[in-house]
C-alpha cells in the first residue's frame, strides 16, 4: 500500500465499483471479499488524504472505518497511530502500534510511533527496548537511529548514545543530520573538542543549515575560540534572525575579546530583533557595565525587573552597584533585603547585603551579614575582604587582619587585601595568616 494516496484512492474506487456490480451477478463469497476490501482502501486512502491536508479527526474517522473493515492490516494500526500521536493522545498512539508490531513487528513506522509515543510519556526505556535490535541493524533507517540515540541520553546513557551515533556516523559520513546530532550528544558529555568536531564537519557537509551555523558559532565561544565563533555567529546572524542564545553568544565572544562596545550592540541587536527578555536585558545589564556605562547598566536590571521582579540576579547586581560605587547606599538596601529574602541560602546575595551595611555605616550588621555569607559559601576573595574591613571597623583589628589574610589565601597577590593589611601595621605579602 505503499503508493500515492489519489493513486490508492482511484483504485479503491474501482475495485469498490467493480466489487458491487459482480457482486449483484454472483453471489460468491470471494467477490464479497474484494467488495470489503475495497471499501477497506476506499476509506484508508480518504484518511490520507484528509491527514495530509491536516483534518486529524476527519482521517481517524476513515481510519477507524478500515479498520473496521480490515481487522489486523498493520497498516492501517499504524496510520490510526501515528494520527493518535499527531492529536496528542500518546497513550492511545503506543498502543496502537504495539498492535500493528504484534502482526508486523519489523514495520518501521511502527517502531517510530512506538518509541516516540514512550519519549512523549517518560518511558524512554520502553522506546529503548523495542529499538534496540532494528536501530542497530546495518542499513537502518536514520529515524530509528536517531530515536535511539535520544532514548538512551533521556536515561542519561551519554556514552551508549554517543556510540551508536558514532557507528551510524561511520557507515553513513555524508549525513550531516547525524553529524549535528551527534555534536549534541558528545556537548551532553561535556566533550566539547570532539563535538566541535563534529559540527564542524556538519557544517561542510550542508553549508546552508542554520541549526548547525549557530550551534558551530556558541560551542566556538564556549571552547574558548571567540575569535572564530564571532565570525560565525555574525554571518549566522547577518542572515537570518537568531535565537536568545545566538545573540547572547555573539556578546559573550566580543567580551572574550574584550570588544565591550561591540558586545552591547549584539545584545541590543537581539532585543531589537526578539523583544526584550530576562536574559537578554541582564547580558545588556552586564556587558555595559563592563563597557565602563555604569548607569546603562543599571537601567537594563532596572528593566529586567521590570518584566521579572524577583530576579535575584538584578536585584543583587543593582544594590552591590549601588553601594560599591558609592552611589546611593540608601537606594540599594531595599534591593538587598529583597535578594536575600528571595534566596536566603545564597552566600554572595548575604555578601552584598553586608556590603551595603558598610556603606551605611552599620557594621554590626555588616558584621553578622558577612558571617552568614562565609558560612553560606561565599568563599571569594572580596567576601573575606568585606567581613575584614567590618571587623576593623568595629575595632577588631586581628581577627580583620586574619579575614584579609584568608583573602590572599584565595587570590595570592591580591593587593587591596595587602594593603589593608599593611595599613592596619603588619606588613604581609605571602597571604599566610599573622
């Protein structure tokens, strides 16, 4: 029944017209059967029709009827399947192609509903079960073995997926989907050199495929080849419009290249192209900072506040902003207290709420925040820094010069911490404790 749907169609109609008119002459059995199956394609070949043109309930009504008509055609429980899972009904769609598997149990579709159905319901191991054998026969279809692949890293089998994509990759090198695929399967594995590789040969075997550019273009960046990744990522973007995190990759690489200006125009280029977004506005919060616009900066948390108002993320940058450059103390307490509030549990939010006690001049607070930070796992340089400069303030200058000194056990070198220390009268440059 693998022909043209108007080709089964016209057939069917014949052998349905025939069937009815020798059925009127003989009454024979076997001239009964051809009538039946007839009417069995008739309605079979309307359901295609109807599925192609997108009717889903209108072709599972002809479905049903062959069925009906035609009890155990594998086909046809496949078809009814395979619209099942179309309509959202995986549960209905897994059962129906098991049936279709009972009497045809090589059908390929079969096995594809099956297993995609199982994905669809978390059971990636039932999807795995009835794949396993026909994905890894030679000559397989790359459907099976790409729903096999995707099984086996839903059950965080990173390194089985990897070889079947591997295996397939080798018989099959010309493939540029199972390249890509398997690019994404070894990034699950955190092998990035050998999925960078992969891309990369994705890409020149189908130069125009915009998945692969703009995977090519982020994995450049975050293996630390910005310069590549940039190039990549620009022609990506100079021809189509990209995705959040095509753009927030192109700022990250200018950063890496310590291209700030460059980097707050493909950020502002994304919220031109997408919207603004969380994301995009703290990326555009972070690279103007950097780019030396420290109220640019602040006007992009602001925004991302806006849209999400318990974004710890702005919250905290915009009250350690705030109080670190002296700007207004004041203004960013309430931003503090909202942070730790929002993620208590955070050393660093604890650390900035310590800050801007500081800054107020409340160093009992400062003090009992910063505590709470270290103990939290606030482990950076600059928390010690800050629970030393509170505790010098408040006159406990050996246990400061102890917290500046753990500061340069972290960092080595790290002068505002020696010069504290020098100027507190114990001169100290090897960053080991008094």
């Amino acid at each position: 029944m693998r022909r043209h749907a108007n080709v089964i169609l016209i057939i069917g109609a014949l052998l349905l017209v025939a069937g009815s008119a020798f059925g009127q002459v003989h009454e024979v059995p076997t001239y009964r059967l051809i009538d039946t199956a007839a009417e069995a394609y008739l309605h079979y070949s309307l359901g295609r029709l109807m599925e192609l043109r997108g009717l889903l309930s209108d072709a599972l009504v002809q479905f049903r009827r062959a069925e009906s008509l035609d009890r155990g055609h594998c086909e046809i429980e496949v078809a009814i399947g395979r619209v099942l899972l179309a309509m959202g009904e995986s549960e209905d769609a897994r059962a129906k192609a098991e049936e279709a598997l009972a009497s045809c149990p090589d059908e390929l579709e079969a096995l594809s509903v099956f297993a995609t159905a199982s994905m669809i319901l978390g059971e990636p191991s039932e999807a795995e079960r009835v794949l396993d054998e026909p994905a890894r026969e030679p000559g397989a279809s790359e459907e099976l073995v790409v729903l096999l692949a995707q099984s086996l890293l839903a059950q965080e089998k990173s390194d089985e997926a990897n070889e079947v994509y591997r295996e397939r990759a080798l018989t099959d090198s010309l493939s540029p989907r199972i390249a890509y695929l398997h690019a994404q399967a070894l990034l699950s594995a955190d092998r990035l050199d050998e999925a960078l590789q992969e891309l990369s040969r994705a890409r020149r075997l189908d130069p125009e495929n915009r998945a692969v550019q703009a995977s090519l273009g982020r994995l450049l960046v975050a293996g630390g080849r910005p310069q590549q990744g940039v190039e990549v990522l620009e022609r990506f973007l100079s021809e189509v419009t990209g995705l959040e995190g095509e753009y927030l990759a192109l700022a990250r690489g200018h950063t890496d290249l310590e291209q700030h200006d460059r980097a707050v125009a493909a950020i502002e280029s994304g919220l031109a192209a997408i919207g603004p977004t969380p994301s995009l506005l703290s990326a555009l919060g972070s690279v103007r900072f950097l780019a030396g616009d420290t109220e640019g900066a602040l006007d992009a948390y602001e925004r991302v506040l806006e849209i999400q108002p318990d974004s710890v993320q702005a919250l905290n940058f915009i009250a350690y902003t705030l109080a670190d450059e002296d700007l207004d103390p004041e203004r960013a307490l309430p931003y503090a207290e909202r942070a730790v509030e929002m993620d208590p549990q955070n050393g660093f939010v604890r650390d900035t709420l310590g800050w801007v006690y500081f800054k107020l001049g409340r160093f009992g607070d400062a003090r009992e925040a910063l505590e709470a930070a270290v103990e939290l796992g606030g482990t950076e340089s600059v928390v010690y820094e800050h629970l030393g400069d509170a505790l010098r303030a408040l006159g406990l200058t050996g246990e400061a010069v102890s917290a500046w000194s753990r500061a340069l056990e972290i960092e080595p070198g790290r002068e505002s911490s020696i010069a504290r220390i020098e100027a507190a009268g114990i001169p100290e440059a090897s960053g080991g404790n008094p």
